[in-house]
C-alpha cells in the first residue's frame, strides 16, 4: 500500500485512460490541485514517465500512483481493482474516462467495432465499478464520473455506435445514481464538448469511412463542415480537467453538466426543440442531402 496520506488530506481520484488526452490533462491538473491521483493505462511505463515529467511527481511519490488496465480484459480489471485496494484502499472518486470512438456510416460499420465500443466503453467500466463500489460503499462517500459526449446526447450521423455507447453511459449512470446515493455516493454524467486530443482526429479513431461508396455524397460536405470544424473549434483538454475538477466538488446525488460551450448549446437546443426538428438542424448543419434526396426508385433502377 503506498504510504498513507493522513486522514482529511488529499481526496483521492481513479481516472482510466490517463495515459493520454483529457484522462492524461485531467490526472495532471488534479495532482496539482493536491488530489491523490491512481492513472489507469494500458501502458503504465510510458504513460508514468510522461505523467512525472507533467507534474513533477517523484517515482515514490504516494499522490501519484499507476496502474495497468485494460479494459476490454476482465483479468486485468479485476487485477486493476485490486492494485486500487491495496494502494489506497477505497477510491473517492472513479472517474470512467479511458474511450474509443468510430467514424462511419452504420452500413459501412462491421459488427465487431460495435462489440469493441462497447466492451471498451461500457462493459469495462462497468466491471470496475462493481469491483471499486463495495469499499466506496463502505467508505460511505464518493462520486463517480462517467465521461460522455454531444454524440450521447443525441445520435450523431457517421458515428452510430459511439452515439449508441454513450448514450448507454448516460442511462447507466441515472440508474445507478438511485441505487447508490443513499451509500453517500453520487454519479455525474460529463457531457463532454469538443477537445483536442487524438480522438477527433481520422488516425486517432477507428475509421470504417468507404468515401468513393454509396455515403460518398455524405462524407464530402460531413468531413468539411463537421469533422474539419471540429478541428478548428477544439479546446485544450486542460480546459476539461479544470470543468473535471469543478465537477468533482458536486454535493448532488445526480449530478449531469456540460463541460464546454458547444456541449452545454446542444444540450440547451435538445430541451426546447422536438427532435424532428434537431435531426433537421443536424442534416442542414452537416449538409446531408434531404428526405429522399438520394432515393433511386426501384422502377428506374431496373430500366
Ligand atoms: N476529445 C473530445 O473532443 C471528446 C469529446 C467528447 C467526449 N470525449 C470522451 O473523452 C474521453 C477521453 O477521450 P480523449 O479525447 O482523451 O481521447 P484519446 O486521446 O483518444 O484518449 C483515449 C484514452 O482511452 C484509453 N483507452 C482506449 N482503449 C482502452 C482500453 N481498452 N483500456 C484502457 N484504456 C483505453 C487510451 O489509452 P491508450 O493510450 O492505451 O490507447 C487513452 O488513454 C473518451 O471517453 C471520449 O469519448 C472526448
């Protein structure tokens, strides 16, 4: 077990996928806040070499620890729960950030990314929280924090199953809200606006986009109003990990923000405006072609 912090000094926080991106900006701006920080990564050495040289945190330094986790591995997560125990004992806070995303139409999508999106986004999470919750239960305080996105909020076009995976998170999370608030525990739902780190970026999701196929007329004008703007209207991830930080300090059993302007506008126009209207918005926005706009009618097609 690292070396006992005092009771009431730091509060402690597990954030999965540290080693990079908002999880890598997140462990960083807590550690400097006076957090106990445990960084979950798949790979512990590198990502802690750059988590040291980030903060300044000495090799035996208790506020910084690593721990390997993989979470499409349910021996590693189990192993992962069990090296937070030991270390610290029960975490304050668990925050579920680690994630992958994908880009292209559903046609174009085979089924093994869906199952990949959701054993990485969803199933993993989920296996940890249950080995983390007992000793959080037991702690009788704590938050837990799942990292969402706009494309939860609503379905995002070219990105079913990253829209069908957070949306998930989102309803897990207000389940479990219920059930463990009377413990002391709360869950937060981040809705997540648009950050610079790899994931908006074509190597740095899984691209399934066939551009000269059947959606090509909807890769052109996406790629250029949707995935290119995106480029350009991306925050730095530290921006994310100060919204973390707040968001951490939540006293409310459900807790559910926007973390970003783009994100908290979506989520004001999904309140007020019926959803036909919001796929309209969406279509124009991204400048898909209208209801029938590439219809081929069958009598035509066998001419
Ligand atoms: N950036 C944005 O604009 C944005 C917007 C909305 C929501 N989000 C959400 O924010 C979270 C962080 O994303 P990011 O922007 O930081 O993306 P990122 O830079 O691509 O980082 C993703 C992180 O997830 C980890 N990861 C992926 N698969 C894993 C697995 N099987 N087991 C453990 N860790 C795994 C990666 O670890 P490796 O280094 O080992 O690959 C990496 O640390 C995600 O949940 C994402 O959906 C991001």
């Amino acid at each position: 077990m690292a070396e006992p912090l005092g009771a009431g000094s730091a509060r402690s926080a597990v954030i999965t996928g540290a080693s990079r991106g908002l999880g890598f900006a997140s462990a960083t701006h807590l550690y400097r806040c006076g957090w106990q920080v445990v960084a979950a990564m798949r790979s512990v050495d590198t990502g802690m070499a750059r988590l040291r040289t980030a903060t300044g945190a000495g090799d035996d330094d208790p506020r910084l620890i690593g721990v390997p986790l993989d979470l499409t591995d349910t021996e590693s997560i189990a192993a992962c729960a069990k090296a937070i125990e030991e270390s610290i004992g029960a975490p304050f806070a668990l925050v579920h950030n680690a994630g992958i995303s994908s880009v292209g139409m559903v046609e174009e999508t085979p089924l093994s990314l869906w199952e990949k999106m959701f054993a990485t986004n969803i199933f993993g999470p989920v296996a940890l929280t249950r080995a983390l919750l007992p000793g959080m239960r037991k702690a009788g305080r704590g938050r837990i924090v799942l990292v969402s996105s706009q494309a939860g909020v609503r379905g995002m076009p070219s990105t079913a199953p990253y829209s069908a995976v957070k949306g998930a998170l989102e309803r897990w999370g207000e389940a479990m809200a219920a059930e463990v608030a009377p413990f002391g525990i709360g869950v937060s739902v981040l809705v997540t606006g648009t950050y610079d780190t790899e994931i908006i970026t074509d190597a740095g999701t899984n691209d399934c986009r066939d551009l000269d196929g059947t959606y090509a007329r909807h890769h052109r004008t996406m790629d250029k109003r949707g995935r290119a703007a995106m480029r350009i209207a991306a925050r730095a991830p530290e921006k994310f990990a100060a919204g973390l930080a707040r968001a951490l300090d939540s006293g409310k059993p459900f807790d559910k923000r926007a973390v970003g302007p783009d994100a908290r506008m979506l989520l004001l126009a999904n309140r007020f405006l019926p959803p036909t209207v919001m796929h309209q918005m969406t279509r124009l926005m991204m400048g898909i072609p209208r209801f029938g706009g590439l219809a081929r009618r069958e009598d035509t097609e066998h001419a």
